[in-house]
C-alpha cells in the first residue's frame, strides 16, 4: 500500500512494539497539539479563537500547565475567561429556577449523576466535554482506524507485524471492534478476527503472568530470583486495562 499522511503514522506505531499502537498513536498526536498551541499558534487569533470556542478538558488543561509555557498559558486563559464569563452572564440571566413540590424534596438528588437536567448544569457539562486537544485526535482517529485495517487487508508484512504484537489495551481494541463490524467484508472478518482474538487473549494472559511473577518476587524465597519483564509489570497492566501511560514523565517544552 502507498504511503501517505495516515499509514506511516501507523507503520510507526507498529514498529514501536507498544501494549497498544492506538494509545502510542494518541500520545502522539496528544503531544502534537500540546505542541503546536503552546508554541508560535497561541499568538494567532484563529487558533486563539478555536481554544476559547472549544476549552480544554481537565487533563489537558493539567498538560497545558506543566508544558511550561507561563506566559502562552496566561494569554490563552485571558481570552477565554472573557468568553467564558460572558457566556456565563447570559446563563444566569436567563436561568429560572425549577418549582420544587414537597415530594421532589424528599426524592434523594442524584448530584453525582452523569445527565444533568438543569439548564445551568448542562451547560457546564457541555464545557467540560469540550476539548481543544480531545478534537485534534478525534478528528484523526477513524482515519487511523480505517488506515489500519486498509492495511491488515493488503499489506501482508504489516499483517504479521500485528499479528507479532502485543495487541491493544481494552479501550482501543472495543474501538476497532466496532470499527471493524462496520468495514470488514464477512470473509475479511473470518480471516482477521481469530488473530485479533488470539492475539487479545494471548496478551492479556502475558500481562496477568507478569503481575503475578511481580508479586511473587516480593515473597523472601524469590528475593534471588530474575524479575523476568515484570519489573514495569503495573504500569502495563493498567494501561492495557484503560490505556494510555500511567508512568509517562510530565510533557514539557524542550
């Protein structure tokens, strides 16, 4: 298959040998974007313009701060904080509070609910799913998803790569499950999901016998004993449980 903007990223990721060639993908292009706002781009107005729109959800924001960009940090939040209580004016102005009758009062309020019904609380649940950064990989992602798969199906060196591999964290591989219901023909299903399968539970299995070796290392009689690949055993297992990387240093500018 021809290379182009999609498939290298990919080949990349493969080559990599990752618990996941989707969370390395995603780190990627997380970093990418952290990257380019926090550089040159938070000077422009167009860019400027996108972050107020969009905002930034909690852990981006928390990667945005410890890049190290002081003043780039201040200048985005300047702007968005003019957005943002103007826009929160106009909500407070045209709240009306709900009627509440003695039988509500007694029902327990579920404020830990994820469907808010109060106007004012969906309007801060619609900022805080709002993610400058979360879109730049949204807006990739079924790409990459479709690139792999074009790949799986023609190239046959990139086939037995995956099939090599350590397979993907939980997350990703639901994704490309449902991806793959969706693109792969009957027969392309039949030829490529007993690999995936296999090649889930097998690494799973590989996971689940490196946390139990690390946790046997600490009895007395296998103080002498080889840690095997067990000494990063935790920080796989959680990523290949919810993905991405648990023990990654902070991203900064270089």
């Amino acid at each position: 298959m021809k290379e182009t903007i999609y498939t290298i990223p990919v080949t990349d990721a493969v080559n990599a040998n990752d618990e996941c060639l989707f969370c390395y993908l995603e780190r990627k292009l997380e970093q990418e974007a952290i990257s380019f706002i926090m550089g040159p781009a938070y000077m422009e107005d167009d860019i400027r313009e996108q972050t107020d729109k969009l905002g930034f959800c909690r852990h981006h924001h928390k990667m945005i701060y410890d890049y190290g960009n002081k003043l780039g940090t201040a200048l985005m939040l300047h702007t968005y904080y003019q957005k943002l209580n103007v826009d929160l004016h106009k909500q407070l102005e045209s709240f009306t509070p709900k009627k509440t009758g003695a039988f509500s009062r007694i029902k327990k309020a579920d404020a830990a609910g994820t469907k808010k019904e109060s106007p004012l609380g969906q309007w801060v649940q619609a900022r805080e799913d709002s993610c400058y950064v979360c879109d730049h990989f949204k807006e990739k992602y079924p790409r990459y998803l479709d690139t792999f798969f074009n790949l799986l199906v023609s190239d046959r060196e990139f086939f037995q790569k995956v099939e090599a591999g350590k397979g993907f964290c939980l997350h990703h591989f639901g994704d490309l499950m449902e991806y793959a219901e969706k693109k792969l023909s009957t027969k392309e299903k039949e030829q490529i999901y007993p690999v995936l399968f296999n090649l889930m539970e097998t690494n799973m299995k590989r996971l689940e016998d490196d946390i139990s070796w690390f946790v046997d290392k600490y009895d007395y009689r296998n103080h002498d004993a080889d840690w095997k690949n067990s000494k990063d055993a935790i920080q796989r297992g959680i990523q290949k449980i919810t993905g991405g990387y648990p023990d990654d240093p902070v991203f900064t500018q270089k």
